[in-house]
C-alpha cells in the first residue's frame, strides 16, 4: 500500500511529445507545481490516453500513474467516512 501526505511539495510531469522536444532534448515537461493533492487532481482532470504518459514527481521520488489512482482512492473513501461521521453526530435540533 502507497501511502502519500496530501500537502508535500510535488510537480505533474509528462514525457515530451516527439513534437515539442528536440532530438537533442528529450527532456520531461513540468506540467505545474503545487501540493499533492492539486497535482493529482490535475493528473485525474487529464484523458485516459494522456495520463499514460505522466507521474507526479516529489523529493521522495516519482509517484507513478497506478499509485496516484490508489492514492486518491483512499483519500476518497476516508473523507467521505470522515464526513459521513460528522453527519451522524449532528443533532436534529
């Protein structure tokens, strides 16, 4: 199991289209930076075809395509069991 802080420093990248890089420079484009959890959801916002050629990097190491969908998964399912508790709690008046 991947586990991943929400709020780390982290960058969406994607391989460079044969288009937009030089033979000489085939280096990786920083798509945007920001939390975690920004640039995952932007990795979600992404087409199924392009996710396929993206990760999300951090000083840790890259977070790869299966990773950022296991890990947004989870933290789904926790704030909707956070916020399904928080329902429970409130009184009705």
């Amino acid at each position: 199991m991947f586990h991943m802080a929400m709020n780390v420093p982290a960058s969406l990248r994607c391989k460079a289209d044969h288009e937009q890089s030089s033979a000489s420079n085939h280096a990786d484009i920083v798509v945007a930076q920001g939390p975690f959890i920004i640039m995952a959801y932007g990795y979600l916002s992404l087409s199924l075809e392009k996710r396929r050629s993206c990760w999300i990097g951090t000083a840790t190491g890259n977070v790869l395509p299966d990773e950022i969908e296991e890990v947004m998964h989870r933290w789904h399912a926790r704030t909707k069991l956070v916020a399904e508790s928080d329902q429970d709690g409130v009184s009705g008046g």
